[in-house]
C-alpha cells in the first residue's frame, strides 16, 4: 500500500510541474530535476501533452509528429517546407537530442549487418554515402533558416557549402570508419552539383572521412532526379565491377532506384525533402 501511495505521489508532482511549466513560446516542458527524479515511468504518458500533440498540432490539424512520421515513412511527398506551425517542433527535435538517438538506432543496425556479412577478399564489397544530412550536418545552416520552415534558397545554401564547415554526423563517421576497418570500401554519392566537388572534398577530410574509394557528384548541367541520377551511379559501380553491399542516405532518392544495394538504411530528416 505504502508504494502504491509513494508511486501515485510521484505522479501527480509530475503532472503538477507539469501543468505549472510552460516555454516563452507556450510549450509544455518538465523539470529536468523533476524528469530525472520521477519521469522514466511516467514520460511516455506525459510525452503526448508535450510535443505536437498538443497545441502545435492543433494549430494545423495533423500533429507534428505524425507529419514526420509520414514524412520519413515516404508516405509525405513533394512538400516545399516543413509546416509552418512545426518549426518549433522540427527544431526540438534536430536539437533536443531526439535527431541524435534515432540517427543512432539506424547506424547500429548498419554495423551489425555491416559485421554479419561474408566478405569476398577481393576489395570490391563497397558501401555507398549520401553527403547533405548522411555523412555531414547542415544544421549550422538551417537553424538559421526555420529548420527548414523557409523556402530553400539555393545561392544562400551554396554559398554556405563552399565554406567546408560543416561537422560530421557522429552515428554516420562511426559507422564510416568500422567499414573500413572490415575492409568494405566507401563510395560518396552526392546530388551536389560539379561546382561544389572540391569544397565538398575538403569539407569531408575536415569532419573526418578519410580514405573512400570514390566521390561521385552530379554534373553541373544535368537535368535528371536526385533518384535517376543516384540509380545509374550505382549501375555504373556495379557494371565496373563493384559490389553494392550497403546503401545509406537521409532521402528516399538516396536509397531508391534499381540498383540500390545488397541493403538500405534511412536516416531521419524532417527538415527537406528531395524529389
């Protein structure tokens, strides 16, 4: 009985910080002395109050979190940007922590299937990158830009490419590097355009990919799809004599498109989408 009261207790301080906390912007938020004491049972009945369940998704009629999820289930296409009434939402979770947990659980699976495989010893097994949001973040320049709630703008976008600043994504450099070591060579293939190579070159050494196999860019004057130029990228890798065993991007058109690869993995990126 007694724990039955201490449990109920712990409840309602929770429900009470809760209901009694709010952000500048309205947002419901817990405690962190509160979440850390008592919220590990209890979060996941109060999480649905907090996010876009609750006045964000109202404002729109779809909650942002299903938004996302139909987003990255490909179910959301050809949008321009993220929800107006979401940016709040996108940028929490880009920034909250939640963006680097989800990156985190695609990259295990990765590494476990990258470790199960039975290599042929000819060095031709090769695992194919996408760069924007797979092996670098260009969160730098969209936390500038509403996280993707304002119309793209390609000068100021590239402009911000050519400076080479942009920091690795951490799950992607780790699962870049135990490649290596298992001896499956790594491709980029990126829809960047000609122009970018060397400022995309020099920004992957600084955040720390060293030794792929090839960086492919799209040609400054092609008119085809981010996924018709990918696919027959690929085609010409396998053609040439390699093995596709793996296939990583944050965009359907990285991972879509015969040939795709022995295997996909889906990065989380509510921020954009690429047709």
């Amino acid at each position: 009985m007694a724990a039955a009261k201490n449990k109920l207790l712990a409840a309602a301080v929770v429900l009470v910080a809760f209901l009694a906390t709010t952000t500048s912007s309205g947002a419901w938020r817990i405690p962190a002395e509160v979440v850390d004491e008592y919220a590990a049972p209890l979060i996941h009945m109060l999480r649905p109050l907090a996010s876009s369940g609750g006045h964000l998704g109202r404002s729109a009629g779809v909650p942002c979190d299903s938004w996302r999820f139909a987003v990255e289930t490909n179910n959301a296409r050809d949008w321009r940007t993220v929800p107006e009434h979401c940016e709040w939402y996108v940028g929490n979770y880009m920034m909250g922590g939640h963006y680097a947990e989800d990156s985190k659980a695609v990259v295990d699976e990765a590494v476990a299937y990258a470790e199960s495989l039975n290599l042929t010893g000819t060095g031709k097994e090769v695992w194919v990158f996408d760069v924007d949001e797979t092996t670098l973040s260009n969160l730098p320049y969209y936390a500038k830009h509403g996280f993707g709630a304002e119309p793209f703008n390609s000068k100021a976008f590239g402009d911000y490419a050519k400076e080479a600043n942009a920091p690795a994504l951490p799950e992607t450099l780790r699962l870049f590097n135990r490649l290596k070591s298992l001896g499956i060579k790594p491709v980029i293939l990126t829809g960047r355009r000609e122009d970018k190579r060397e400022a995309t070159a020099k920004n992957l050494e600084r955040a720390g990919y060293y030794g792929y196999e090839k960086l492919l860019v799209k040609p400054q004057d092609a008119r085809v799809s981010s996924m018709v130029f990918k696919a027959g990228e690929r085609k010409k890798l396998e053609d040439a004599g390699y093995i596709i065993v793996g296939n990583i991007g944050d965009q359907w058109t990285d991972i879509l498109g015969a040939p795709e690869g022995a295997r996909t993995f889906k990065l989380p990126d509510p921020m954009y989408y690429v047709g």
